[in-house]
C-alpha cells in the first residue's frame, strides 16, 4: 500500500542524499535543458522515460515522461528532481524548435490520446472510490486512459466498507486493487483504518489518495471561480457549509457547479494528480 505523493514529497529533504555533513555545502545540480527525446529518471519515484513535452499548471511547471511501453506521466520540475547519466540534474525548460501537440492528441489526464480506442475487456484488475462524485470526477479527467487500459472504477459509498469488500473480492496478484480516499492524512479515521488492514491482503491492495475532506476541494479554487475553498467547522456537514457560505444553495446545486468545472487535470490539485496515476500504474502492471 502506497501514502506517498510524488508531488508532495520534497526530494531534496535531509540532505543532498551524498552523506555530507558540514564542511563547505556541495554544489547545485547542473542545470540541463529537457529538450525532446532525452532520457532522464524522476527521483522521487524512479520512473524513468524520455521527455515529450511540457505543461505549465497553478503549481508550477512539469515535464512528460515516455517510458519504454508507451507509457505518459507528467512530474514535477523540482530543483536536483531528475537523474540524467547517473548525475542528479535540475531540468530546464527547452528552448527550441518544438512542434506543440494538436489539443486532440491529448486526453483529459494530459496523456497521449488513443485514436478510435474501443474499451478492452474489464481487467480483473479494480480502482475503488468512495463515492459518485468521486468516480465522475476520475471518469472526467481519466476517462480515456482506463478506457485503453480495461480498467473499472468502482464506488464503495465510504472507506468504511473497504474491508468487507476487499474480503468478498479476494484480490491477488492478478486481480489488484486500487483505492482513492479522500482525507487520507496523518492520524485520521481513513489512515488508521487502512493500517489496520490485513497483511496478506493488503499487498494487493494499494489505498492512496488527497488530504481534503472531500474530492470537491481537490478542485483548484480557480477553476471554480473562488478564492478558496470555505472552512467548515468540525460537526457540521462539510457540503452543506461549503454551499452556505459560497451562496450555491443545496449540495445538488453545489455539484453541478463543480463537476462543470473540471475539464482536465489542470483544474485538480496535484496531490489528486498524483494519487489517480500510482492508482492507475499499480492495476495495470503485467496487463
């Protein structure tokens, strides 16, 4: 099972990673411009493609991967995030004669669009979530690339059924599961009752997801047409005050607004970006 986040995590924490202590400080990472084709490897994951292109979001600039099987990711230009040749590098934007992708090449998520793609048979392979909105929003964004890839998304209507359902699925290593939960932070309800999950069955299983209370608030404010998202206090349903203070009536009406505000995966927070992706690598391995 994965918490990790390949946008939250600061590579660069604790240290350079050479075991240097004192003395005088090492020097930056070179700086080397990602121009189209070079090969190069994300720290904090390990995944290794070569760059096909760029997009700029709220959260600053990424680069696109291709790995060896055709595969798409965009990761975060962090500075000393990439290995090339083995040397830890800081990438820059290429400046150069690029041809820019027609808007149609690419789905919703960013990925290569498939042309004429006829959905697979359904893997045996699941991606859970925890709620409608939560699968409209993943089928919105990601709907393309499952489609490629056989893979069904599933609402569990809360994690807390989460292990009587893993118990009547039976996952294995053919038939994995994939879980997106929201408010999966620290010493929450949702953390603790991922942990406490059993071992033979969780190494199936992997359970990641957002820090917000709810998927509505992994939509960027902005794409909204809001400075930011309300703070509800403890106690008090989460989107029913969101919708009091916002002025946007019941939660019905507060959905609708939302969910026509999310086009691609520029409007969604990175931790979400992040948290679909591992999901969608750990249910298609082997597929």
């Amino acid at each position: 099972m994965g918490f990790s986040d390949r946008y939250g995590a600061d590579v660069l924490g604790g240290g350079d990673g050479s075991g240097h202590r004192g003395g005088h400080r090492p020097p930056p990472p070179p700086e080397v411009p990602a121009a189209p084709g070079l090969v190069v490897e994300d720290l904090s994951e390990g995944w290794v493609g070569a760059v096909t292109g760029f997009e700029k979001t709220y959260d600053g600039n990424f680069v696109r991967l291709e790995d060896r099987h055709g595969r798409e990711r965009l990761f975060k230009m962090r500075p000393g995030g990439f290995l090339v040749d083995g040397r830890r590098v800081t990438l820059t934007r290429y400046v150069g004669q690029q041809q820019v992708p027609a808007p149609e090449q690419r789905s919703n998520s960013g990925s290569r669009r498939v042309a004429d793609v006829r959905a697979k048979v359904a893997a045996p392979s699941r991606i859970w979530v925890e709620g409608l909105h939560d699968a409209a929003i993943v089928e919105q964004v990601w709907g393309h690339d499952l489609r490629v890839e056989g893979v069904v998304v599933e609402f569990i209507e809360g994690l807390d059924n989460l292990p009587e359902m893993l118990a009547a699925f039976g996952p294995g290593p053919e038939r994995r599961v994939g879980v997106l939960a929201d408010h999966l932070v620290e010493g929450s309800k949702e953390s603790r009752l991922v942990a406490g999950l059993d071992p033979a069955v969780a190494r199936h299983v992997m359970v990641t997801g957002h820090p917000y209370i709810d998927i509505w608030e992994a939509v960027k404010p902005a794409s909204v047409g809001i400075s930011a998202w309300p703070r509800v206090p403890r106690g008090e349903d989460w989107k029913t005050g969101v919708c009091r203070r916002l002025g946007w009536g019941t939660p019905q009406d507060g959905w609708r607004r939302v969910y026509s505000s999310v086009h691609t995966f520029r409007d969604l927070d990175a931790t979400l970006i992040g948290a679909v992706e591992r999901l969608v690598d750990f249910v298609t391995v082997g597929e």
